[in-house]
C-alpha cells in the first residue's frame, strides 16, 4: 500500500478584512486537496515529540522520521 502524507505546514494565516474575515487558505480556490481529501483517509500523526518545542524544524523532521517504512 502507497501512503501519502501531506504536512500543511506553514498553512495558518490571520483573517483578511477584504476577503469577508477568511484566511487566504479559506478563500483559495483548493480543487486538488478538495480531490484528495475526498479520495483519501483522514488520520492524525503526532509529529513533535513530547519535549520538543513545535516548531516547523523539528515537527516536520521527526514527522519525515517516524512516517519511513520499517523493515
């Protein structure tokens, strides 16, 4: 089985007055992730391990890390 794992890292914004109050992300027209997201499961992956600060550096590294396939 393939998997593909998308980190929306980055993907948080502030509202925008001009846009009616909706992030850029809100407004944007998504038909790709709208097709992913209706093909797809949806699941959660814990990506910064307890004690570390959650940070894009070192959630988007360990997420790498712990998503590789074990032999």
């Amino acid at each position: 089985m393939k998997h593909i794992i998308i980190l929306g890292d980055g993907m948080a914004d502030w509202p925008v007055k001009a846009l009616g109050g909706k992030t850029l992300l809100q407004a944007a027209t998504t038909p790709y992730m709208d097709k992913l997201a209706r093909m797809g499961r949806v699941g959660r992956l814990v990506t910064v391990a307890e004690g570390f600060h959650p940070g894009s550096e070192v959630a988007n590294k360990i997420g790498r890390a712990s998503c590789r396939e074990r032999v």
